[in-house]
C-alpha cells in the first residue's frame, strides 16, 4: 500500500476553473471518505488520482513518486464507480481477472488471485456466470473483486453505493469496511451517505466551492464544524 499525497493541485474544463488548489495527505491504509454537493469535483480530483483526467497545476504523489506523467496502468491503482462498468460478455470469473491478463500475470497466480478475491467477496458459486444473471449487489462485489485481484498500491471508490437500496448498502458498507480491515488499502471514497462517511472513515475531507474545507475525524467534524457547509453536512448545529 502507500500514501497520496495532492499538493496544490487545480483544475479547469476549458477556462472554467473547478479545483482551485486541493492539498491533502492520505497517510498509508488510512481510510478517507470525500463529501461535497454535486459539481465541487470531486469525482474529478478521484479520476486525476487514477489518470483519467489531467492536472491542470500541482503534483499527485503516489508513495514518495510523482505521478503526474504517468499513465493508469502504471500508477496501480483501483477505482470503483456507481456504474458497474463490468464487461457484459466475460463471466464473473473473466472480469475479476481482466486486468492481471493484460498485464500476462501467469495463469496459476491469476486462479489463486481470482480464489481469494472470490472468498473475501462471497463470490465463490457465482464464478462462471455472466453479469446480466446477478443481483445489483452482487454486480457490485464483482465490481469490488475486479478492484482487489491485483493488490493495487490504493483504491478509490466514487459513490459506489449509490445504486443499491438501503438494505444492500448498509451490507456493503460493512463489507468495505471489513475488506480495508484485512486489507489496510489506502483509499479514497465518494459518497454522498453521512452514515457511510461516518461509519468508515478514519479521516474525513469536506470539498466545497473548489477548495478543501475541513479535515477530520468524524467526531472532530461533527463536534467542530469549521463553518455552516460542514455542519449541514454531518447534521449538528454550528
Ligand atoms: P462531483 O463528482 O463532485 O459531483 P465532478 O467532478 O463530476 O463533480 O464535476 C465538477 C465540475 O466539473 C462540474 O461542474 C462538471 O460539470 C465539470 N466537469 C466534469 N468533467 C468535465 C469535462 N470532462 N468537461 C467539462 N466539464 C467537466
Ligand atoms: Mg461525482
């Protein structure tokens, strides 16, 4: 695993700034969990952590390398979106072992991680089917094993719940928070869920208008909302 670092880091879609200078420090295996209105970024600052998307200015640390210039594949990495994205033509098995076959991982090691990724996720019976024969939640295990198979250096989930009624949700959340137990995954979440950013963060990194406003535990947020945004958002008066 390893730490992030985002230092200054700005954005702009043509000449409409959207990140005006985010500075953040996610130590390694911690835990942290984004919140923000629709449109602050921060699916954006996610996709430029993975390389989707480029810095406009600033730097993103990946351990103690520069990111910057280089591509997804090489940052090792692991995103999770709110749309599965699973390939609909390969089964369960196929799509969780997808990217350690482009990177020609030997066969036997890509089983064993497959096994392993299978029995963390309650995956083990659903192996050859396709994803138009599973349930949303097991979609989004899938999705979850697809991330877990190559030990990525951190993950970053970006509302990955979303699409789940409540009852599933609240069964992944703990899932999630039992999968970062064993795996001590550095990773950053979006979410929109209080419940979610409460229950799993170690760290919480309230964005607004472009900017970071607060970072803190749950309970530092909670009891010290540094302004009206904050507060509103974890629901305790000001
Ligand atoms: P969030 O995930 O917090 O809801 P986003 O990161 O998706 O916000 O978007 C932040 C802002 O950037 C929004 O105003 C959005 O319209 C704009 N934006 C995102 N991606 C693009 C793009 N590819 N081109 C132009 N504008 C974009
Ligand atoms: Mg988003």
């Amino acid at each position: 695993m390893a730490s992030i670092a985002i230092e200054g880091v700005r954005k702009s879609f043509g000449n409409v700034p959207v990140l005006h200078g985010v500075d953040l420090d996610v130590r390694d295996g911690e835990f942290i969990v984004l919140v923000g209105p629709s449109g602050c970024g921060k699916s954006t600052l996610l996709r430029m952590i993975a390389g989707l998307e480029d810095v406009s200015d600033g730097t993103i640390r990946i351990g103690d390398r520069a990111v910057n210039d280089l591509a997804p594949k090489d940052r090792d990495i692991a995103m999770v979106f709110q749309s599965y994205a699973l390939y609909p033509h390969m089964n369960v098995a196929n799509n969780m072992s997808y990217s350690l076959r482009l990177r020609k991982t030997a066969k036997e090691k890509i089983g064993q991680a497959v096994e392993a990724a299978a029995g963390k996720l309650g995956l083990e019976t659903l192996l050859a089917r396709r994803p138009k024969a599973l349930s949303g939640g097991q979609r989004q295990r899938v999705a979850m094993g697809r991330a877990i198979v190559r030990q990525p250096k951190a993950f970053l989930f970006d509302e990955p719940l979303s699409n789940l009624d409540a009852r599933l949700r609240e069964q992944m959340r703990a899932e999630i928070k039992r999968m970062h137990g064993d795996l001590g995954a550095t990773s950053i979440y979006v979410t929109h869920d209080q419940i979610e950013a409460m229950t799993l963060a170690d760290r919480i990194v309230a964005m607004h208008g472009g900017v970071v406003q607060q970072v803190g535990s749950p309970l530092d947020l909670y009891d010290r909302p540094a302004n009206l945004f904050v507060a509103g958002f974890i629901g305790s008066p000001a």
